[in-house]
C-alpha cells in the first residue's frame, strides 16, 4: 500500500513535501492527519472491516455468554432456595421426632 501522507520534521503532517499553508490548512491537516492514523495501522480497508466483523461477532458472543451467566445464577439461587426449604423442613421433623 502507497503511503500517501508525510510527517515534516515539526510533526505536521502533510499530503507532499512542498506544503504551503493556505486558509484551508487546518482542515486539510486535520483529514490528512486522520489518513495518517489509518495507514500507520499498515491495515488494507479490506483486513480493517474483517477486524471490525470480528469485533462485533466476539461483542454478540459475549452478549450471549452474560445472559446465560446471568439464567445460570439465578436457576443456582432458586435451587439453593430450595435446598435451604427442605433442610428447615428436615430440620422441623427432626424435632417433631424427637418430641415424640
């Protein structure tokens, strides 16, 4: 891929060498300097959005895993519920046997 912006020896970044600043600079810079950042990624646009494909499976995986996470924690709370209720109630006939 053909780099097609340069930084200056005071940071600037400039689409050529012979730079002269006109009342557009600032906003040429400022996409040139967007440019930049992307080809310092030495990404093609074509490995970028598989990048971005994989990101957003990975984020719809992870979606997923929490709800299941979250349905595992609560089924855990409900049979630890239940354990407690059936020990009170092993607990209840235990003294009404040794009444008897």
């Amino acid at each position: 891929m053909e780099r097609l912006s340069i930084k200056d020896g005071f940071g600037v970044v400039c689409t050529n060498e012979e730079c002269e600043c006109t009342p557009m600079c600032h906003l040429i810079e400022k996409a040139t300097k967007k440019l930049a950042e992307y080809e310092n990624t030495n990404r093609t646009p074509e490995q970028i959005q598989i990048l971005i494909d994989d990101f957003e499976s990975l984020n719809r995986q992870q979606g997923e895993i929490i709800k299941e996470v979250h349905k595992l924690r609560e089924e855990s709370d409900f049979w630890k519920r239940e354990a407690i209720k059936s020990k009170a109630q092993l607990g209840e006939i235990r003294i009404l046997a040794e009444k008897q």
